[in-house]
C-alpha cells in the first residue's frame, strides 16, 4: 500500500457511518485491515488524541466490527501497564455484544489480528488479561462448531506460557481438526499449522504421544512450498518422538505420504541433522552409543535453538531398552557381561535398571540366572560386529512380550516391513548357498561327473561315491 493510498481518520470515521450491519461493516472496513498490520494505518485508525477510537468505541449505532478494528491498533501500539489495564473494561463491553458471533465470522482477518496482538502484548503487560480475552473469543467462534478457529494458536500460546496446561488439553481435546472451516473461521492456513505444532507440544507435555503425533504428522502431510516453518518445527519433533517412542523412523513415504519429490528434498535439507540422528539411532550396533552422544554435542547448539534437545536427551535415555528388545528379538539368551558392553553402559546395575523397566511397562519379560558358560559363548556375533567379551556366569533370558507391549515395539507396520526384507535376504542367501561351488561340485558327483576339490574331507559325504 503506498503512502499515498494510506487510510485517514476522516475516512475510518466516514467508514464507520456507513457500517450499519455486518455485512456493510466489513466491506467499509476492508483499507483498514492490511495484512500485515501496518503502523500508518494503525494511527489513521486511532487518529489524533485517538479520536477515531473515541468518535467510534461509544457509538450504539455501528456493529461490535468498527470499535474492534479501534482495539486491534490499539492493543498492538500498547506502551504502558496503565494503557493495557485502560483498555480491558470497554473491550469486555464490546465483546459482550450480542450479535459477536455473526459479527467476528464476517472478518476472520480481524479476529486473527486481534487474537495475536493479545496475545503478543500478555507478556509485557499483565493487565490485559489476555487469556481472558482469547477465551472469551474462542468460545463465542467455537458455538456449535468444532473446528481450529483463528483464535486457537493466540489461546494456546497464551495458555502455555502461563502454565495452564490442563486447560489448553481441554481446548485440545475439545477440537476436531478435521472439521475445520477455512473460509469463515480461519483464513490462512498459517493459523492452522501453528495450532497443530502448539497442539503438537501440548500433548508432548502430558505423555499423550499418539495424539501430539497425529498434530505434527498432520502439519507435515500439507503440500505447501516452500516449507513453512511450523512444519519443519514439527518434522523435527515426529523424528524425535518416533525414535522415543518405536526406537526408529518409518520411510520417507510414509512420512511424507502426498509430497513431490521436490517437498521431500526441502525438508529432509532443513532437518538433516535430526535424520542423521535418526539413522544411527536406529542402527543397534556395537559403539553406536558413543557416535550418538558424539553427534549430539555436534550439534547441541542446533538443538538448543529449536528447543528440542531436552526430548533429544530423552531419546538417548530411552534407546538401551530399544537395544534390548532389537537383540531380544534375535537371541533368547544373552550374557549379562555382553549385553553391558553392547548398550554402551558402564555397570550391570544401568542394565539391570533398564531390563526392569521393560518388565514394568510390560514391554518385555527376563530372568538372569547364573551358569558356568561354555568357551564359545564368550564371542558372540551381534549386527555388523562381534563382541568379544568375557561371558562371566550370569545370563539373561528374555521371554515373550505380552500382548499389550506397545511401548518400546515397532508397529505392525514396521514388524511387517522388517519381516519382509527378512524373508528376501533368506531367499537370497539360498540363492547363494545352493549354487555355491561347494553345492555344485556334491551334485555333479552324485551324477557321476567331475567333481571339485573341498576343505572338508572327511565330511564330504559324496566325495566317495
């Protein structure tokens, strides 16, 4: 908008004449309402000595729209406690508006503009009572409508920073995604992915990881490009929460069901210390733990940045009970000595501490019993290595998880995926084996041909034939 297009007092007051209902409101309205707001038109709002507000705030005969364009320049220039205390006792009157509702659905634009400069101005002065305001908003959007409203980020926003989680859960809960308006309620989809990330956070915070999942997952699904930064915020925390949760991530396809190839490669550019991180997470193999803690440290100020690095911690936490259920999928038995080493621990009581912790989520069941181990049990084979360890006496036997382990379990997806390659690499080692020299030369001797020279004689059954 050039300067010499800018709004006047004069023309918000002969706009403010013209509104007589909603709908002459919001079209007179429209030049005051720039997205972004914007300074100049902010004070031709307000006017000199805020005549605009005056001349408007106590008129009985214009629509609650006119005074609320008045409160969101207001609000948004705040420079005082004493200006934000002023401002409280007339908006309340405003919003107690019986037509509100009609009203606040025919400039969504408004409401969003309002909804954050409440929210943004809480911090600095207390005496907005911005909860308060942002509440009252979001229950007169949210009459028979179920929906994320514009009001949503700005509540939960303001909820969280004041510790008021239990009450942001019941906003949470209470709203049903998928029935969102995107014409009346919300109109930019901006609004909707950051009610998806805080929505995403606060059910992070109360253990509720199915639930923050789906809210991230959803941000992430959107094809918008470029990537915004609510989706890439929250890409970040699905890497993480999967790994806390199923030890590993599923496919780029999965992660990103409806992208081009184009949106893959933005995000995993944007994110690629979370997947690298990723991807030695989810290789359980000797040493893995010190590279992880390596590349932790490499990139701590990243992490620190996005505010991730507490759940980065916790992801480390929880990885020796994702080790053990990896290895008690292969071995039924395993020596005490060995599984220390292999999960990176420095004492059997850091591995007994984890085993009991799988029992008690039910996760997995074990017993350790003490034996004389035979010799050739002390070098045991484990993914790309072996270790070879001293096996000790004491061994671990695990036992079949029960049926509600979920906790520390792949998915059936994931379980099904890995059976899957599985069963190729058996095939392919049968390959293998059957036309094997070794193979070959026993055949061509029970057929009576030549026969190739073996390293084992003497268990070469065909060899004298």
């Amino acid at each position: 908008m050039g300067h010499q297009d800018l709004p006047t007092t004069d023309s918000f007051l002969a706009a403010a004449e013209h509104a007589h209902d909603a709908n002459s409101a919001s079209e007179a309205l429209q030049p005051f309402l720039p997205d972004p707001p914007c300074k100049e038109v902010d004070d031709a709002v307000l006017g000199p000595q805020s005549t605009g507000r005056t001349a408007e705030l106590f008129s009985q005969s214009t629509p609650p729209l006119v005074p609320l364009v008045c409160f969101a320049a207001e609000i948004r220039g705040l420079y005082s406690q004493i200006d934000a205390t002023s401002v409280i006792s007339p908006l309340r009157e405003v919003l107690s508006h019986p037509d509100l509702h009609a009203n606040l659905l025919r400039m969504p634009r408004l409401v969003s503009q309002l909804a954050h400069a409440v929210a943004e101005k809480a911090s600095l002065f207390p005496g907005l009572c911005a909860a308060d305001i942002l509440e009252h908003l979001y229950k007169v959007l949210s009459h028979e409508y179920q929906g994320v409203t514009n009001v949503h980020a700005p509540l939960l926003s303001e909820l969280v920073r004041t510790s008021q989680i239990q009450k942001a859960e019941q906003v949470c809960r209470g709203t049903d995604i998928t029935q969102s308006d995107f014409t009346l309620h919300l109109p930019r989809v901006l609004d909707f992915l950051e009610y998806l990330y805080l929505a995403g956070m606060i059910f992070l915070q109360i253990g509720a990881y199915d639930e923050a999942l789906h809210m991230w997952d959803t941000a992430v699904s959107l094809p918008l490009e470029p990537a915004q930064a609510h989706q890439c915020a929250s890409l970040k925390r699905v890497i993480l929460l999967r790994l806390l949760r199923d030890g590993s991530i599923p496919s780029a396809e999965t992660l990103f069901p409806f992208l081009d190839a184009v949106a893959c490669s933005n995000y995993k550019r944007e994110c690629n210390a979370y997947f690298q991180f990723a991807q030695v997470y989810g290789a359980y193999v000797l040493g893995s733990p010190n590279l992880l803690r390596d590349m932790v440290q490499n990139s701590k100020l990243e992490f620190e940045g996005d505010n991730t690095l507490d759940l980065v911690e916790q992801c480390l936490q929880a990885r020796p009970k994702h080790a053990i259920c990896s290895l008690a999928r292969v071995y039924k038995t395993f020596p005490l000595n060995h599984l220390t080493v292999f999960l990176g621990l420095e004492s059997h009581e850091a591995t007994l501490y984890h085993l009991q912790e799988l029992s008690a989520d039910e996760t997995i069941q074990y017993e350790v019993t003490k034996c004389d181990i035979p010799n050739d049990l002390h070098s045991i084979p484990v993914p790309d290595d072996v270790l070879f360890v001293d096996a000790g006496r004491e061994l671990v036997h695990f036992t079949q998880p029960t049926f509600i382990a979920q906790a520390f379990n792949p998915s059936l997806a994931l379980a099904l995926a890995s059976e899957t390659r599985s069963s190729a690499l058996l095939k392919n080692n049968l390959k293998k084996t059957v036309l094997s020299q070794d193979v070959i030369s026993r055949i061509i001797s029970f057929s009576g041909g030549t026969t190739f020279a073996t390293d084992n004689r003497d268990d070469d059954l065909m060899a004298d034939t």
